[in-house]
C-alpha cells in the first residue's frame, strides 16, 4: 500500500478515511519504548554487567530476527540471576521516564470515553508504575521470580499462561474487548516490536511508534519523529 508523510516524521498507510477518536472505545499500548522510554529487561541487566548481552537479544527479537519471543525472553531473564529488588528500584527510579507525549495521549483518550491497555512482554514490577501513574484500566505482563530479595532468574507462571507474547498480546486485546462488549475494530493499539504486531493485526488502527522496520511497513499510523500524542493529528 502507498504511504504518505502527512507531516514531518508522521506517515498514514495506504489510508485516506479520517479516524474519529470518537469512534474508538479502547487503546492498547505496548510498555517498553512505546509508553517508557527504556526497555527495562536491559537496563536490570546492567545491575550485573550483562547489559551489552541483553540488549543485542531484545534488538534482535524486537526487529523479528528472532522470531521465538517466549525463549528470547527466558534467555535474557536467566541473564538476571542475582538482580537485587534495590536494582529494579533504582532503575524505576532513575531511569524509567513516560516518553514524549505519553500522558497527553493517555488523557486525552480517557476524556474522550476510551478505556487504556497496556500489554507488555516486560515485567510487572515496572508496568504497576507505570499504571497507577496513568491510571490505566487493564495491564498483562510477565512477573520475575524473587527470593530473598533477588532475581532467580526465572518468571512465575499465571493463571493466563507462562509468558506475555505476541499472541497473548492479541488474546489479551481481543479478551478486553469482549469484556467491554466492543468490536477489536473499535481498537487502538501502539507498539515498537515485531511482538506487537499480532495484536496490532486485530486492531481497527495499528500505530508504530518509533519502531522497528517491519512495524513501521504494517502499521495504518507511523509516528517516526516526535511524541505519542502525534497520534492525536490523524485522529478529527
């Protein structure tokens, strides 16, 4: 499909019908580098010197070369045996920031009637933050076994499954707007990682947000420059 560069840095997908927000009943929002502005799995590795080793799996799943998310994510989380909780602490605090335009977008979406998403392939520890700070409706996301105050390395099984992946992103959506008696067509959702796209795919407006190339070639929306609430230009 043709792209166009409506303005700098923000490029619509083979799409010429204006979006009304109006329209929209939910948004879905990934975590890591969509709605924050670190992937947090790298930087609780640089607790113990592994973050040059993390980093190279999660730029690699998260451009789709490698294509198990599931295994990608037990080897980096095994990579996190004897992270302290003080670690997590200090990286939440000095370090996890709302990206540009985050809370603007989120505002605007919950004054407008939509209810907020968010599905992270990361951990609780860090997607609880960020909810209680927007006030976000539904979360998922993986949880890090601690014992005695460390990493073990491993994550703790929910009742959902094992590990939040792409297609538990997708379950998750399609869940929630079952729950809200809405259509998936009636969704939002924004992501930066090949993860992303299953959920991206059942939504009825799928936005990258600074992402990876093979999100950026599948999304309706692409915001390459600036912050979140850019979204709000192609939205009347």
């Amino acid at each position: 499909m043709p792209t166009q560069e409506i303005s700098p840095g923000l490029f619509v997908q083979g799409h010429t019908t204006a979006w009304r927000l109006q329209d929209f009943k939910l948004i879905a929002f990934d975590m890591d580098s969509t709605l924050i502005n670190i992937e947090c799995v790298d930087e609780i590795a640089d607790a113990v010197g592994r973050k040059a080793q993390v980093a190279a799996i999660t730029e690699a799943t998260m451009r789709g070369e490698i294509a198990d998310f599931k295994e990608s994510l037990r080897r980096r989380v095994a990579l996190l045996k004897g992270v302290t909780r003080a670690d997590m602490t200090t990286v939440l605090t000095q370090r996890l920031q709302l990206n540009p335009g985050a809370a603007a977008l989120v505002h605007r979406c919950q004054a407008a009637g939509l209810k907020v998403l968010l599905v992270s392939g990361g951990f609780t520890f860090f997607s609880d933050h960020v909810r209680d700070l927007l006030r976000i409706d539904f979360t998922r996301a993986n949880v890090l076994e601690i014992v005695h105050d460390e990493l073990t390395g491993h994550l703790v099984n929910q009742p959902w499954g094992d590990i939040c992946d792409g297609a538990e992103k997708r379950r998750m959506l399609v869940q929630t707007c079952a729950e809200l008696g809405i259509r998936p067509d009636q969704a939002i959702a924004m992501g930066d990682g090949a993860n992303d796209l299953p959920m991206m795919a059942e939504a009825g407006l799928s936005v990258a947000y600074h992402a990876k190339p093979t999100v950026r070639e599948q999304a309706m929306v692409a915001i390459n420059e600036g912050g979140l609430d850019r979204l709000l230009e192609v939205l009347k």
